[in-house]
C-alpha cells in the first residue's frame, strides 16, 4: 500500500508516511467508501426498478408447495407486505443475482433493495442528502428501517424532523420521532401498538449464542405471576441441589434447575428428597471428529453446524445422571456406496433413504446457494440433475436447497453442478459463477468468460 505524497508527485510507502498523511489518505479511503455504497444505492433503485412485480404472479408473496418437497420445513424468504408499503414491489427471483453480485445472501440482498426504495419513494430529502454524500448509506437505511409499513403522513413528517441531522441520527432519536409522529397523528393507533408490545410474550433460545463450552442463553417474556411462579421453582431447585452437596454458586444452581424443570418427575423428587427416577431426557449430537482426536490427541470436535467445541464438553454431557446417551453407527462422510452412481432407469426411488439424507446433511451443513446460511436440516434435498432426467438419488446427486433457492434453480435460470463432495459450480442467468463450499462462498465472475 502507498499513499501519495502532498509536496511531490508519484506515491509514498505508508510505513514511511507521517500520521498527519496516514489520517488523510484514511479520510480519502472513507470517502471512497461512502461514494461506492451510494453507487451500490443508486444501483439497486435501478435493478428494482427494472425487475417490477410480474402482474398477477403471486410467488412472491405466497409460497407454494412444489412437487420438490420432500417434507422438511418450508423456507420461504419471509416477505412482510407492510414493509412495501408504499414502495414498487419487485419480482420474487430478482433479489437473489443483487444479492450475489454484492457478496450477501438473498435475505440481506432483498433488504437492502427495499430499504433503497423507500428512501427513493417515501424519504425524499433523506435521499437527497445521501446522493449528494452528506449521510452515510447506513445511517439512512436506518431511518428507512424505522418507517416501514408507516403510513405516509407519518413518514413525511419522519423525512422533515430526520433528514437535516441524518448523518447523525441515532436509533434512540429515530424511535422518539417515530412515537412522536405516531402519537400526534394516530393517537387511538398508537396506543393499541403500546399494548400489543406490551403482551409480546415469548421464551427464545438464542442458538446463535451458543459457543464452545456448551452454554448459551435464553430470553423469557411473560405474565409476571407465571415469571415469579418459574423464578420460586428455580430457588427450590436450587436450595435442593444445594442441599445435596452442590458447591456451586447460586446463579450457577439456578441455571442447572433450568434443565431440571425440563423432567418434572426429576424436578419434583428433588425439591422433596425423593430418589430421582430414571432419566427420559436425550441429547442428540453429531461430533466430527479428526484422526487424531479418535487417537486422543485432538481437545476439539467439531458439530454439524461447523462448530467448534471442547471434547470435555461432551465428556461432561454423557456423564451427566440426568440424560441416557444413544451410541448410534458412525457417519463417515468420506465413503461412497459401493454401488456405481449412474443415471437411473426409472426404477431407483426419488426420495432417498434416511440414511443418505443424513449424510448429505452432514456433509453439507447448510443451503448450497451462494452466501446462504440456512441450516441444512431446513432445506429441501434437490436432485443435482433432475431425477425425471435420469440423476440418481445419492448422495453424490444430492444437495440440501432452502426452499427460495430450491425455486430459484427450478423455475428462475439458475444452475450448478458439483465439483466434489460439498463443493458447487453455480451459475446464474446473468452470468455470475460461484463456488459454494462449506467455507463460504467464492465469486469466479471475473475468472469466466460469461460474455
């Protein structure tokens, strides 16, 4: 890298440039950078623009079973209307090649385009400021964010309070303009949303934080009697636990009487003294393990996730007098049958034995498309080559597709073959190519000749 130099021409080494000049080339780099995202911003107006909502044609709205189903979860992008409230809707297939050309998944991509539009056609003076490179483009989608489904009235009055101070706007400051706009305009409105999110209960287990020592967190939301009921529980839990020789803390004996209360019979002989009864609780994992962690020299595995845990972490589960553990045969994803894979004649099966969808699952881990992060035990199983043109149901011929992108390879030009186990050459019917494998995904547009 250089940078170039104020008093002389041709450039300088940035290990030899002073601070005052590294701070204005990282200025300049910034400002770059906010001229390429207000391209991309401009760019995707015009990609949505130029793929309008085909009249009549209701896929993008209401997901349809296909003949492709195999039964697994339905993974349609989750489309809200009132989020294009106001703004030209697009065709369903048109966010996945602006997705892929940007570098992020269909989801994010679909985003980003609808976020575009309601800053062309709802936010007009916000938009202004961000062609003209006063407001950064996140900053912007951000306030788009904050007005979608709202009515028009109140968007307005969002766009005249927001836009001169944009490019500092926080959330805080946004979600006061928005209470204010809502409370002034749909008072009546405003307190039916208060009391809806007030009886927004829920229990989520957020999987997302779960790490390699096996713990992970959980939100509660709900009537606060039954909170208090399930609080007391814990403590009596607790209390037991303690009394029978715990040395743990008491949030940590409070976590435990979580997966106590899971086995009420457990739960209830414990808070009385009473001998447990045998465990009915299972925990099913699948651990991908090395050479030389079978020879004990390897602390870690690896889960069908991709994550990576502590082998004392499973030591620690099985040991457990809570759960019974289920030895079952070993998966091994680097065999193939012994069977030749050829094209069929019409007497293989189309749905594919249990265990082969297991392994495809396991080898794969996720949705094959382009930057997709879908877990592969909610996707559908496709046929690589179409079974009713002859591709086998093996697992050679098999790869898991989320339910979008299953349709987008059937029904909207995109294709892909692969290169080796869990490695795919997609193409896309502008002329993309991507390698997906289960590192990520690798963009060889430029590699190809797509002329």
């Amino acid at each position: 890298m250089s940078i170039t130099h104020p008093d002389r021409p041709g450039d300088l080494p940035v290990e030899d440039a002073t601070p005052r000049q590294m701070l204005a080339a990282v200025r300049d780099a910034r400002g770059r950078a906010n001229d390429a995202e207000v391209d991309l911003l401009r760019l995707a107006v015009a990609w949505a623009h130029a793929h309008p909502e085909t009249p009549g044609d209701e896929t993008w709205h209401a997901p349809r079973a296909t003949a492709y189903d195999d039964g697994s979860p339905s993974d349609e992008l989750p489309v809200e209307d009132h989020e294009w409230f106001g703004i030209p809707t697009i065709r369903w297939d048109a966010p996945a090649a602006f997705a892929a050309a940007n570098g992020m998944s269909t989801t994010a991509g679909r985003a980003f385009l609808r976020d575009a539009l309601v800053l062309a056609h709802r936010l007009p003076r916000t938009h202004a400021r961000v062609l003209a490179g006063q407001v950064p483009v996140w900053r912007a989608r951000r306030v788009a964010q904050a007005v979608l489904g709202k009515p028009q009235d109140v968007t307005t009055y969002v766009d005249q309070e927001v836009a001169p101070v944009a490019e500092q706007a926080g959330t805080v400051t946004l979600d006061h303009i928005v209470d204010r706009a809502m409370t002034l305009l749909y008072p009546e409105q405003r307190e039916l949303d208060q009391l809806e999110a007030l009886d927004a209960r829920h229990a989520t287990l957020h999987e997302e934080s779960l790490n390699h020592t096996g713990v992970g967190d959980m939100t509660l939301r709900a009537d606060w009697a039954d909170l208090k009921d399930y609080d007391r529980a814990l403590s009596l839990i607790a209390a037991a636990l303690k009394r029978d020789g715990s040395t743990d803390s008491l949030d940590v004996r409070r976590s435990i009487a979580i997966g106590i209360l899971a086995d009420p019979a457990r739960a209830l002989a414990l808070i009385n003294g009473e001998e447990p009864p045998a465990p009915t609780k299972e925990v099913v994992a699948y651990v991908h393990l090395t050479d030389q962690g079978l020879d004990g020299c390897d602390p870690t595995a690896v889960d069908e996730a991709g994550r990576t845990w502590l082998e004392e972490t499973f030591r620690s589960w099985c040991a457990r007098t809570d759960r019974f553990v289920t030895v079952r045969p070993v998966i091994d994803l680097n065999t193939h049958p012994d069977t030749p894979c050829e094209r069929h004649d019409g007497t293989t099966t189309y749905a594919p034995s249990p265990t082969t969808a297991e392994k495809v699952r396991l080898r794969d881990r996720t949705c094959v498309f382009p930057h997709c992060a879908r877990r592969a035990r909610g996707c559908d199983l496709d046929h690589v080559v179409a079974h009713a043109a002859g591709g086998p149901t093996c697992e050679c011929n098999l790869a898991p597709l989320c339910r979008h992108h299953h349709r987008l390879k059937t029904h909207a030009g995109w294709s892909y073959r692969p290169l080796a186990p869990g490695i795919h050459l997609w193409r896309e019917p502008h002329g993309q190519v991507f390698v997906t494998s289960r590192t990520g995904t690798l963009d060889l547009t430029d590699t190809f000749d797509t002329g």
